[in-house]
C-alpha cells in the first residue's frame, strides 16, 4: 500500500517536473485561487448568510406585537448580512417610510461590497490558469523543435513525439486547474446572489411592515 502511495507521488512529481517551469507557476496561482475559494466560502456560508424567510417571520413577530426594540435585538445577535441590513432599518421605526428606506438603501450599499469581494478575482484566476498552460505548452514545443538540430535523424520521430507530449503537461494541468476554480466561482456567487436577493427582498417587506404598521397606529 505505501510503496503504491509513493508510486503514484512519484508519478506526480514526475508530470509536473516534465512540464517546466509553468507548471510550478499554475500550481501557485492555483493554491491562491483555492485560498481566496476557502475564505470566500467561510464568509458566504457562516459569516453573511441566514435563512432569510425564517429570520424575517421572526422579525414580523416582533414588529407585529410592537415591539421594536425585540426585533433589534435578534438582529445584533449575528454579524450576518441580511440582519445588519433590516437593524439600520428598525432604528429608524419611528420615523417616515423615506428616512427607513434611506437606512435600508445605505446599510445595503455598504454590505453588498463585502459580499461581492474578491469574488472577480476567481474569474481573472481561471482565465490566467488557462492562458499560462498554454503558454507552457508554446514554451514546451518551441524547445523541443529547437533542440531536432543535435538528434540523431532516426531518433527525431520518437524525441518529438515525446517533447510534445511533456509540452502538453501544462495545457493540461491548466485547463484541470481552471475548470476548478470556474466552479467553486459559479457556485460562490450562487451564494452571494441568494444574500445579495435576499437583502432587496427583506428590505421591502419590512418597510411594507413597517408602513402598514404606521399607518393601522394612525
């Protein structure tokens, strides 16, 4: 089994070795994509999300039994995005629908950056992966043609044949390094549109919530 595990190391070890030095360059932008991936992931998963019906059925709770202040409180007990959102908004309660939209539309304004950050990044991420194993390749052929001169006429079909196919390590490499990062981007902004929809949703409830309730006072 170890001497199985090693082979298959060594194996590895081998492919990107043959590859040149592109292939250590697309192995560490790909190590800062999946970086970037992994803190995008614990912000968009437990940092800015909240199950949104359910937090804005408790909120109308509170709101509906008048009590303001309650639903204030619910929303400081997480550092999510949707409840950072709908504080600034409950803080302004008692004045008119314009003064609640203004603080709604400014707190959304300053958290939907954060939601967004560094999420472009992914996308410039694949893009470079993809054009760097190209360019190994390019390199990888260009040496390989380079070099026919000094080989032996009845070697040059077998050292061809060989070069190019080291050359195509790293098309390899960066295309299997691009498509990964291509959808763990996909899937991060699935994530960040569900908070980002879910703040414009909430936010005209609760000032639908908030005017009727002004309104049944009056």
């Amino acid at each position: 089994m170890e001497e199985s595990g090693l082979s298959i190391v060594n194996q590895l070890a081998g492919f990107i070795q043959s590859g040149g030095v592109f292939m250590g360059i697309i192995l560490i932008v790909w190590g800062i994509g999946l970086a970037i991936s992994l803190e995008r992931f614990r912000k968009l998963s437990k940092g800015f999300d909240v199950d949104g019906p359910s937090f804005m059925n408790e909120i109308q709770r509170y709101v509906l039994s008048n009590d303001i202040q309650g639903a204030i409180r619910v929303c400081s007990g997480t550092a999510a995005a949707l409840p950072k959102v709908l504080k600034n908004g409950l803080k302004r309660a008692n004045q008119g629908t314009e003064q609640i939209q203004n603080a709604l539309d400014a707190s959304a304004l300053e958290v939907v950056p954060k939601v967004e950050l560094r999420l472009n990044y992914l996308q410039l991420i694949a893009n470079i992966l993809t054009l760097f194993g190209l360019l190994g390749t390019i390199q990888g052929l260009m040496s390989s043609f380079a070099a026919l001169d000094s080989i032996d006429p009845a070697q040059k079909a077998e050292f061809l044949s060989k070069g190019i196919s080291t050359a195509m390590n790293t098309t390899f490499l960066g295309l299997i390094t691009a498509i990964s990062i291509m959808v763990i981007h996909a899937f991060l902004t699935s994530k960040s549109d569900k908070i980002i929809n879910e703040i414009d949703e909430f936010s005209v409830k609760l000032l639908d919530l908030l005017g009727t309730k002004e309104q049944t006072e009056k």
